[in-house]
C-alpha cells in the first residue's frame, strides 16, 4: 500500500529546445484515483509519461512514482507499472499471440490466467501478424500487456484510440475494476468525453504548462455550454449575443447555436419569445472548457 | 543480457541470415567448381598492382589466389559486413524510429542490458555467416581440386568473424549513440568500404603505408589467413575494437532520452 500519492512531481521540466515541452509541472495523483491528463497534441501529456518512465530526462526538476525516484530507482518503478504508449507500435512481423508472449517473458512474473482473461475479455486477435490487424486490434494487444501483471499504477496514452464502442466499454468496467482494487491510473487523452466517463480528477495542460487541476464536474461546472435552437423562423444571432455571459451565437438558417457561461436563463428566455420547435444541448468538449482557461490565462 | 531480447531479435534476422548463408555456399561452390576451367587461363592475366591490391594480390592461378581474390577480400566480408550492419541498426535504431523500443523500455530492462541482448543476437549472425563461408570454402575448394589445409580455411572463417562482430558493433554504437537507423548503416557501411580501400591503397603509397593500421579490414586479412593461418594479434585488436565500441554504445544509450 502506497502511503504518499502514487504520483508526485516538482517543477518538472522538459525543454525540448523547440517551446514545446513541459514547464515546471507540480502535479500529486493520489493512490485508487483514476486521473486524467487532457489536452491538444503537443500539450505535453506524452511527455510528462514518458518522463515517469525515464524513457526520457527530465531538463529540470524531479518526479517520483510509487513512492520511488523515476530516475535512479527507474528499473523498480517500470516493474510496478504498466504502460501503454500513444501510437502504439509493436513487432510487424510477430503475430498477436508472439508479441504477448515475448512481453510477457520480458516482464517475468506474469499470471498467464489474467492474461488469458484479459485476452478474452477484449477478444484480441492472437493468430495473425500485428502487420494485418487493425489500429484497434493493435490496441487491444497494447492494453492487454499493460495490464497483464496487475500493476499497481497504470500510466495509458491515449487508450481507447481506435478502439470500438464495445470494447470502449470493457475498458472503462477494467477500469472501474482496477479503481475498485485501490490501484491507480493516469491517462492521457485529448477527448474530454474519455476521460470524463472514467476519471476522477483531471489536469489540462497547454503549451507544456498545467492549467488547472479540478474533478470532472467542477470542470464541467465553469465551461462554456452550448443550445442548438431550431426555431419555426429565421431569428437574428444578435438578440442572443447581447444576453450575459453569451460567447457566441451563429444562426444557420433557422437554427442558432449559442455559447454561453453560467445560467442558460437569460438565452432560454430571449428564445421562448419566438416560436421554438427544437433544443438539442451540445456536450461541451475540450475546445469550450480550453476556452474558458484560455480566456482566464490572458486576462 | 535478457534471454527473451536475444531470441526475438535473433528470430527477426534469422531468415535473411540463412538465405544468405545458403546463398554464399552455393556462390563458393561454384567458384570453386569454376576453378578447374578458368584457373589456367586466367592466372596469366597480368593484373596492375593497384588493381591486384583491390583484389587480395590478383593471384588467379593458385587456388589459394583464386578464394583469396573472388570470396576473402570482397565477397566474404561484403556479405558479413552487411548482415552486421543492418542487424544492429534495424534491431535498435529502427525499433527506436518504429517507435517499438518506447514500450519495451517502459519494461523492467536496463538499457545496457538490453543493447547487450541484441548484440549478442548480432553476434550470432555474424557466427552464422563466418560459419557458412567455413563450409563453403571446404566445399568449394574440394570442388577446385584442393589446395587450401581445413586449418587455414578455419583461419580465414575465425577473422572474418571478427571483423564483423568489429563491424556489427561500429553500427551498434552509431545507433545507440544518434537512434537514427539510416546514419548508422551509412556511416557503419562508409567505415567499412573506406577500410578496405585503405587497405588496399595504403601500403602502395610508402609515406601512407602506416594508415592500413587504422582500417578494421587490415586485421581481418592483412595477415593473409588462407596462407598464414590466424594471427593473434589482430584478432585481439578486434576483440579490443569490439569491446571499446560496446562500452561507448551503452554509456550513449545509458544517458540519452529516447526518440519520440
């Protein structure tokens, strides 16, 4: 049992020389929580990962995973997780079957029963080379030998990634199971809808620099919503534009999509005075909370 | 070492290994098939010495001359050097490029320990190959009517071995040190081409003569294994070599982030 968050850095730094990095990033994931890394590519999710698995060196700053340091104690600390890469790539010419094999001589230790049911479990294609099988397909075999040693931290870019909506699903009740056990996960995505389903915090991250760390529905709470309104007439974007905290407001023939913060009284109103034959929410993704944090970062 | 690493990348280059292998029996067999028609005639060629130089002495009329020139000098090590070469780039610059090393290394493997796996599977292609050119140079020389003892066919098959466990760890160290797949085969391969035509050129020009000790293929076959046998020596400036270059290649790896 981890006494300390399972997570913790301090002015983690990367300076790829190129702006592109990570900026003094202090960041603590507590032990059971699944935790969220959200942000466009280039964010410096992938980094901030491959930072904790001392695939690369940190320019400044320090990290400790599990209670261990991810650089001089990184043997141990790859031992007690599992990854999975973003854009993952694995041996073309081996079948699915000999690229779990190998990991799973590689990594020593493994229960070939919780292998095995995992296999089951995503319906992964073992008999045919990887070169033949589908992004998805690929991806099965990816979480699979991620999970396949019950690793107390699983550290997973970009995890469902060409995944279909059925084994999205066996993914997300993994998950719930592995949260279950106190173990922990950090994922990284740049679909806000992802990791609102699974996670309990989240971190944005933008240009390398971390802009806000808060629950899901926190997040949720402070972004900009969106109401598509089909009305039985054209009606002038204007009159939704002038309300408080309305964004935006277009109109596409009779339709007008507005963005606002706060209460949507005022925009319900103002479209109640003309006849209203439809309202569809928009789920508010990544770009609208982005939004928000963009507009609180340059004020 | 990790047993899992060696095997699979063993497994991977295998199958070009033994095409290659099979390949350079039959091309020995049939050199020294060839011999019996063509050494009589084309030992009276008078080759110029730079030439001859090129081509291990340009001697056709022994049987000794006729391996030495069409399998020791170009053949043999063209062969070695390249399987050497494009193992060691492909098993770890190119899984660092393919992206397959970022997940391997998220594995509890030491980097060092992991560049020693796959150089011992280099190794044992460069074993595979030197072991081939040893049974088609008995077979080949058979088939030329003999003339070459099984000692210094031995000797010639020990030094090639050598030359490209040197060779496989130049191009080792190159991709370890930059993870960039093309660079190490081309500068692995340059090194290697440059060496033999140092060799070559070098002892005709006397003030440069001395350059011959700086090029890998002076150790291979300076010493002439098919008529002295093995030369110390160079094969402990081989082994050296070897060593030196797998020491860097761990300490670059050791201390580099990995390609994205």
């Amino acid at each position: 049992m981890q006494a300390g968050p399972v997570i913790a850095t301090r002015g983690l730094s990367k300076d790829y020389g190129s702006g592109r990095g990570l900026v003094e990033l202090d960041l603590e994931v507590g032990q059971g929580e699944v935790f969220g890394l959200l942000g466009p590519n280039g964010a410096g999710k992938s980094t901030m990962l491959r930072l904790l698995l001392d695939l690369i060196k940190p320019t400044a700053g320090s990290a400790r995973v599990l209670g261990l340091d991810s650089i001089s104690d990184s043997l141990e600390v790859r031992g007690r997780v599992g990854f999975l890469p973003g854009d993952l790539a694995l041996y073309p010419k081996l079948t699915g079957g000999g690229v779990l094999e190998y990991f799973t001589q590689l990594r020593g230790g493994v229960d070939r029963r919780v292998r095995d049911a995992l296999v089951e479990r995503f319906d992964a294609v073992l008999d045919r080379p990887i070169r033949q099988l589908s992004a998805g397909n690929r991806q099965k075999l990816g979480l699979v030998q991620a999970f396949m040693h019950e690793p107390e931290l699983l550290i997973l870019d970009e995890p469902i990634a060409g995944l279909d909506p059925l084994v999205q699903r066996s993914f997300h009740s993994l998950l719930s199971e592995v949260r279950a056990q106190g173990r922990t996960v950090l994922l990284s995505s740049h679909t806000l809808s992802e990791v609102e389903r699974v996670t309990d915090r989240l971190a944005i991250l933008r240009n390398g620099r971390l802009v806000v760390v808060d629950s899901v529905e926190n997040l949720r709470r402070v972004a900009v919503q969106r109401l598509e309104i089909e009305f039985a007439a054209p009606v002038d974007p204007a009159e939704f534009r002038a309300l408080p905290g309305v964004v935006d407001a277009a109109a596409v023939d009779a339709t007008v999509t507005v963005s606002f913060e706060g209460s949507a009284d005022p925009v319900v109103k103002v479209a109640a005075s003309h006849y209203v034959r439809a309202v569809r929410p928009q789920d508010g993704d990544l770009e609208d909370i982005f939004l928000r944090y963009y507009r609180t970062d340059t004020t | 070492m990790s047993r899992p690493v060696t095997q699979l990348t063993l497994r991977l280059r295998l199958p070009s290994t033994m095409s290659a292998a099979v390949g350079l029996i039959a091309v020995m067999a049939a050199v020294g098939a060839l011999f019996p028609a063509v050494g009589h005639s084309i030992g009276k060629l008078h080759v110029p010495k730079s030439v001859g130089n090129l081509l291990g002495g340009g001697d056709y009329g022994t049987v000794t001359g006729w391996f030495r020139s069409e399998i020791a000098i170009i053949y043999a090590p063209l062969v070695i050097g390249a399987l050497a070469i494009t193992g060691a780039s492909a098993a770890t610059a190119g899984e660092e490029e393919d992206r397959i090393l970022a997940l391997v290394l998220a594995y509890p493997i030491r980097r060092s320990r992991l560049i020693i796996a796959k150089a011992a599977a280099i190794a044992a292609v460069v074993l595979i190959i030197a072991l081939a050119v040893w049974i088609g140079l008995i077979l080949g020389v058979a088939l030329a009517g003999g003339g070459i003892t099984i000692w210094h066919i031995t000797a010639l098959a020990v030094q090639l071995a050598f030359f490209g466990l040197a060779i496989g760890a130049l191009a080792i160290t190159l991709a370890a040190a930059t993870g960039r797949r093309s660079l190490a085969t081309g500068v692995a391969a340059g090194v290697a081409v440059l060496g033999w035509l140092i060799n070559s050129f070098a002892p005709l020009v006397s003030v440069l003569s001395w350059l011959k000790y700086v090029s890998l293929f002076y150790y291979y076959t300076g010493h002439d294994p098919l008529t002295r046998g093995i030369d110390l020596p160079s094969l402990v400036v081989l082994g050296l070599v070897t060593f030196l270059l797998m020491a860097i290649a761990i300490r670059s790896i050791e201390r580099r982030d990995l390609r994205a």
